[in-house]
C-alpha cells in the first residue's frame, strides 16, 4: 500500500472501528509503501497490515450501501 492508498484505508478503519495505526515503512520515504502497526505501549510494534485489510474489506462488505433497488 502506498501514500495515495492510506488515506482511504484510515478512513475504512475509522468507520469501521478497526483498531490500528498507519506508519510509513521507511519514516525517511512516506511516500513509499505503509504498513499497519499496533503498539500496546509496552512492547514493540507489531506489523498488522494483513489482518486490517481483510477485517475492511470483511466490514465492507457486511455493512450496507446506500442506494436504490429497482425491482421489475
């Protein structure tokens, strides 16, 4: 996932309530790739991009979208 990517991805988790934070994979390069971390505060950050990205795309597909249904 790159930069252009993150923004809607912490968007999906923040609408979702899926826990995480989106660091840059190289703090020197964010407009590389990014990763999602999660980080207790005791010890050390753990890469969880994998299970964010099914649990968003798990969420979105049991959430309903707007919109109409047409029937015949």
């Amino acid at each position: 996932m790159d930069a252009y990517d993150v923004a809607a991805l912490y968007e999906a988790m923040r609408r979702y309530g899926i826990p995480g934070t989106l660091v840059p994979q190289d703090p020197k390069n964010p407009e590389g790739p990014w990763r999602v971390v999660d980080h207790d505060g005791d010890g050390p950050r753990q890469d969880i991009t994998d299970d964010v990205l099914a649990a968003v795309d798990t969420a979105a597909r049991r959430h309903p979208h707007r919109g109409f249904v047409i029937t015949s």
